[in-house]
C-alpha cells in the first residue's frame, strides 16, 4: 500500500479494482487492474456521499493534488473521497507495457469505455454494505469534466450529480466556431498588456524569417536552448507550435496565485510574461530574446530545465495517450486567422489533420462521434449538472455557458482560468470563484437530499 | 430491390446500411450489413417524422408485418416507416455465416450495441436533406420494446420519443420476483376455464410417471407425434420445458382475433386450449390425450405440423440468437412453485443456468449487467416514453407499471395480452387496447410538436 502525503491528515489510500478492458462485447474477456486512490478521514457514518472525481489523461496523483475543492469541502460533507485513474494513463495500463504497442491494444482507450470503468468501480465501491445507499457525486475538470457530466447524463441511476467543470463538450464540429479558441488566449495576453499579443503576433514572421538560414536555425537553437537543434522545416512548424501550446497552456493556468498544474508557475503567469512583451518597437532578434526570456516563465521557472523538448509542452501530463483520443473522438477544431488572434494563420483542415492521425496511429478521425453518442446540439433532457466555466479560459469556448434545463445548469466565472473553481480555497481567488464554489456546494446538498429523499 | 407486399399500397423496400460491428473501440474494425425496411407512401414533405421500429430477436419482416400500429397512424402523421434489424438475427449478420461460429464472431450480439447500430443508422437516414429535421419516433414491442425505451434514455439528442410496449425492462434480478410471470400465465387459463389450469398442473406427474419406462415413453412418443423419440431423463426435460413455453407463449398472445405472430392461431388461444382441459376427472392417458389435442392449437392450427420439434416452440423466431442473450445480459429469473402456478415446480438456479451456459457458449451470465447500465430502480430521469403493458400478458411482471416522471408514462390494459397494442386495429380489439393507441397518437404528436418547437 502505498501512501501520498498531503499533509497529515489527507492520505490517499491506493487501490486497485480489476476491470474489463471491453464493457461492450463477450468476445474480449480480458481484465486490468484500474487505479484508484482513496481517503476516507471524513467518512464517518455509513451511506456517507462519495465524492468521485473522474480521472482525465494523465496520472490520478495530479489531479488528486490539483483538485483542492473536494478536500476543502469533504469535512461538511462527510464525504469518501475517491480519485480513478483513467485508463491507460498513469498506471492503469490495460494491457502493461503492451498497451501502446498497436491499434489492436490501444484501440481501448475511449471516452465510453472510461465512462463504463467508472460505472463498474462505483458499483464495486456500493457493494460494501456500508456505501450501499451512498450517493455518488462527480466531479472533474476539463477532459475529467466532460466524462462527468457524460457519466451523469448516461448512467443518472448510478451517478446523482456532476461538477463539470470548464468541460468543453461543444469543442466540436458544426457545433462551435475554431476561432473562438484562440481568440481567448489572446485576450488574456491583451489584459495583461496591450502590446505583448501584438508582439507575440510579429514574431512568428521573425522566427520564419530568421530560421530560414542555417546560421539563423543555430542561433534560435542556441540561444533558446532547445534540446534538439532546429534542422529542417518540419523544426520550424514543431517550434511554432509548441509556442502556441504554451501560449495557451498559461491562459489555461493563469491562476491568481503560485501554482504547480501544467507546470511550476507564478501567480498570474501572463502577467510574468507580458513583462518581457511591452515595448511594441522591439523586433528582429531583441524581440527572439524577449520571447524566449517570456516563455521561459512556463518552461523553467524552477531554473531546472536544461533545454526545451518541442516535442512536449506538457511533461507532466502524457500527451501520447490524448494526441491518440484526438485523433479518434476527441476532435476538437481549433483555428486562427492572425488578425483577430496572435498566432500564427492556421486553418482547420481535417484532411490533413486525417493523414496525421492515420500515419501515426492507423486511424481515421471521427469528428462526428462525440456529438452523436452523447449530444450536443440537444442536451435537454440533461440533469443535475453544473457546468462551470471560466472566461478567461480558452477551453469556455466550448463550454455549455447557459443552462440546458432546470437543473443542468451554467455556471459562469468571469475572472477563472482553467477549473480554477476546483482547486483549493486560497486568499487571493477572485470573488467569482468564491462564489462559484458556493453555488457547487448549494447543488452537491441538494442532490445528496433529493437522493435521500427518494429512499425515505 | 425486394419487394415485401402486405397490400398493394403498403410495400417495404428492403435497403442495407455499412455498420461497425464494433461501436465502443478502435481496434475491431470490420464492418457489416444492416437490413433495414423502409415505406414512404405517406411521407410527402421535407422533415416529416420518422417511425422507426427497434427490432428485436428475428427477421425483421416478422415485426414488419406485425406492427400495424405504425402502419394504422403513418398516413395521419405523413411519416416515412423504417423497420431496422437487429444485428445477428435475419439477413443482419455480422460475419455471415460465421457469425454464430463462435464466441470471437458472437460476442457482438449486445443490447448496447444494437442501440448503436440504430442510432448510426438513423445518424445516416438524418444525413439526406429531406429528413434533417426530421423527429424520431420510435416503436418496439417486448425485447424491441427494451431497446426503444433504452435508446431514448440514452440517446434522448437522436430520438424524441418510444413507445415501448410490453417491454419488460425490470424483469431482472432483485428487481422483480421470479414467481410473477407463470402465475399470470396461470391466470390466463384460469380465466378461460378454472379447470384448466388445475388440469395442467396435474398433467405434470403424469409425464413423469408415464414416461418412466420405455413403453410409457414409446406411446407419449409416438401418440403426441414428437419428431425424435424420448430417450432419457433430459428428453423427458426437454418436453416439460417444451410445454411450459407453449402455454407461455399461448398467454402471450391470446389475441382477440385470428393471427400468426408466434404461430398461426385463433382468436383467443388460450379458450380454444382450455375446451379440451374443462373435465376436472381427466386424469392418466386421457389427460395427456387431452394435453396434446389442446396444445395442437399451438402447434398445428393449420394441419402442416408433421411432428413436434422439442428443440423449438417458435420456429418463427430465432431462438439460437436469443439464447445467447440470454446467457449473457438478457437473464431474466423466472421460477415456479406448483400452488400459486400451475407449472412443474422449479426453483431458479443461477449456478446451474450459468453452467449450461458456459458449456454451451463459453460465457458466464451477467445478471447485474441490464441494471447496472441502463438502470432499474431509478428510472426517474428517463423522459418521453410511454411504457404500455397488457395485464394479461405475462411479462407485465417485469414491465413499468407506475409512471416514471412526468413524460415517461405507463399505461396499463387490463384486457391485453403481449404488444396487442402495436398490432393492427381490428373490430375485436378491447376497448382498453383501443383507449391505449389514442395515449400513444397523444405523446407521439406531443413529442413531434416539441421537437418542432424547439427548432423554431
């Protein structure tokens, strides 16, 4: 047993439930061992809530430790905690060291079969006679949000309620417009300072410019440290676009205080960078160095990184496993026209995007699945979700931002970046979140009592 | 193009459909053809309703011909008629002729998959400009009437309404009791003669006893014209179980009129059977005299008959592929005492039904798996459905009897035997059948209206 300090009195108890790797035929019998970590300090009585938190890509240890609401709130609560893995992230590898090997193993990883891991492992957990008659409330953030309100709004007779929050399950074709994405982030930039979107924006013809020679190519290499030197134009389009990520990922986590999420960060990181992005004259090489020195608020700012690895921005989830997810449901169409936005001219092309995925994986995306198996356009008939959504953050693009029915309901946050209403309580957190967190607590009681109600 | 003709203006074109045999991975990705039957007589303008049939265990011509329901109310609603098939059943088979082959090619044959089929399939008929807003009914009877009720619970953004008759969607385990179902099949007969069950009830003994030597077995054998000879004790079995389903099925459809859904009958079966079983003194070779005169209305109403089969008491239904089902999700306790039934006692056994089942398909029953996935005891989210039950048909014991919420309503005939209500009017149709047909054109034009509203 292996335990994960959080401090005292918060442990996290790991376990394992053995699980089938397809829910959905009787020709794949195989089972595996699906992670779940586990505290219950605070569950005193029996049929105590459970407070579910459906993992996304990544390991669970992340967003167990990233999820501070569910600690904060498990005390009034009585709550079990409960944070699943989810499968082949982490430690949750269906088929081992095999699980990545080909489409024969990996072919597993989907939404709905995730969904139906937790189904069983919440009825694993209910078959204790002490959790028999536990409400189940979920909660999740981004990815982890959509696969909360998903599990409410296919298995309501097993999950009572969802916390999905900045869930982004219109992020889909037909459904929300590619530009809107970016135009977030560079907003977010524009808050910050008036100039630094304009100067980000002037860059990319810069680095274009300058990584056209081999001599130019060597002093971005160098001076940028990256750990693998620019070489071709393949390089070039990967740099572009790993500043791109990072762009987005400090929208996504620019959180009101020191944080450690997608990476170790400053409180209100943009404003860190923009610092270095204010003096609209610079250009040519001084504005290469006033980047760099920018992204490197994201890329190192424990001054523990040696070099930048282009191939992945977030090292500390596992982009192998959700660039797979992409290019089989979760094709989310993100766009930019260099005007309204700061990037780099991009359009959506799912052809192209198509021969990717099926070079890489052998697979053909499928940009329609997500909105046919669950709904998109008519969501109804949906209850007892809260969908929270910051709008600073470029994932609220694709948030349900108005309520579906009387008790699907949308939460907005004007001042949140990314689930930042999931993360624990902290003094400088803006009234917004407060609030929302307040709202959260108002609907998990009411689903507890509605739940309890019905079994009277 | 086949041609199915019930009369002149109401022909089925036969179309198929490319489906994945596989809907929940990315790792088997064969595909297969769905037969579908279609008629647009009464479709006349862009966007009229759709009435789609879930089919169920069986050719599909079958629910065809015996859903007039929806071929009765089609011309008021102008809407175009789809009967889809279910996949392993008819021409629907997935690895043709390989298909029931073994447990590789079988283990497709699910409920959730089923429901995927039709929803790709419906995603694909709404895919023509003509049906893009088009609402979707849809209609199934029994299991058909399961997976009507299920795929609007689970797929409420893709069908706006089911109805869903005497769809026994409780009949599972720790839901309903297993005693309910043959004391209502009792009921049947007892309503026609109260000798009659008391007849077949002693009928029971005097198999056994008659058949206990060879002789007994050669004259039972040879009198009831069984098309192989009883040998042993499992023949013996096998006939019990055999009369057992013939009164069951009688029960369920005890028509008010001449029909042929599970066998070419008369009008109310069950007084036809029960004239012969009137004599309460019956008893020894008359009383299996009378036993086979009054099951021949079943067997051999038409005079074709040349002998029994044991194997199979509706040779118009697929009963491979059921049995199947019923090995792995589809496990629906049924039992019998003897006193408040009028069947051969029998306890039911999970060990020894799942040990049948291992050795004939290689698989183990799930009977938690109906319940954990699509609910049992709390249905109360489900929205737009009406669940309509015969209260003489003997699978109202698992059917919704109470109204779920709001929309999701039951309807109960008293005078109804199994899906009465989705056959064809007749002029001897009880009036409570009748009544219920006018509740079904209410919700159906409540649902289309909704649906319509919204879109405005």
């Amino acid at each position: 047993m292996n335990y994960i300090a959080r401090n005292t009195d918060m442990r996290l108890r790991q376990l394992i439930c053995q699980i089938k790797v397809d829910h959905f035929s009787f020709s794949v019998l195989n089972t595996f061992k699906l992670r779940y970590l586990i505290n219950d300090t605070w569950q005193k009585t029996n049929n105590a809530p459970i407070f579910f938190y459906t993992g996304n890509e990544g390991n669970i240890e992340t967003f167990a430790q990233n999820t501070g609401f569910m600690w904060d709130i498990a005390p009034e609560f009585k709550a079990l905690l409960v944070f699943a893995e989810h499968r082949y992230y982490g430690e949750s590898m269906p088929y081992n060291n095999k699980s990545y090997a080909d489409l024969n193993h990996l072919g597993y990883l989907t939404s709905q079969q995730a969904l139906a891991d937790y189904v069983d492992l919440i009825q694993y957990l209910k078959s204790k006679s002490k959790y028999k008659n536990s409400p189940i409330i979920v909660f999740g953030g981004s990815y982890g949000g959509m696969l909360s309100a998903w599990i409410r709004i296919k298995y309501p007779h097993i999950v009572q309620g969802a916390i999905a929050s900045s869930a982004p399950i219109l992020q889909f074709t037909g459904i929300t417009e590619c530009e809107s994405f970016l135009r977030i982030v560079t907003s977010d930039f524009k808050k910050a300072h008036s100039n630094c979107p304009k100067l980000i924006r002037k860059s990319w013809n810069i680095i274009v410019n300058m990584t056209s020679t081999n001599e130019g190519k060597k002093w971005l290499s160098d001076n940028w440290k990256l750990c693998q030197p620019l070489k071709n134009e393949n390089d070039i389009e990967q740099l572009i676009s790993y500043l791109q990520d990072i762009y987005t990922n400090l929208a996504m986590v620019n959180y009101p205080y020191k944080a450690n999420f997608l990476a170790p960060l400053p409180a209100y990181p943009i404003n860190a960078v923009c610092k270095h992005l204010t003096n609209e004259s610079l250009t040519g090489i001084e504005l290469l160095i006033a980047i760099k020195n920018a992204i490197n608020i994201f890329t190192n700012y424990t001054s523990e990184t040696k070099c930048l690895n282009l191939n992945n921005s977030t090292p500390q989830l596992d982009a192998i496993g959700w660039s797979f997810q992409a290019c089989t449901e979760m094709v989310m169409p993100i766009c930019s026209d260099g005007i309204n936005d700061m990037f780099k001219p991009h359009t959506w092309n799912l052809d192209e995007y198509s021969k990717d995925c099926i070079k890489q994986y052998s697979v053909k995306p499928q940009p329609n699945l997500i909105c046919e198996k669950y709904g998109c356009k008519d969501l109804s008939t949906a209850t007892n979700i809260v969908f929270s959504n910051g709008l600073m953050d470029p994932w609220s693009s694709g948030g349900v931002l108005r309520n579906l029915s009387s008790s699907a309901i949308a939460i907005i946050i004007p001042e949140s970046a990314h689930h930042l209403d999931l993360r624990s309580s902290n003094p400088n957190d803006p009234f917004s979140v407060v609030l929302a967190r307040k709202y959260h607590r108002f609907f998990i009681t009411k689903w507890i009592n509605e739940y309890h109600e019905i079994r009277k």
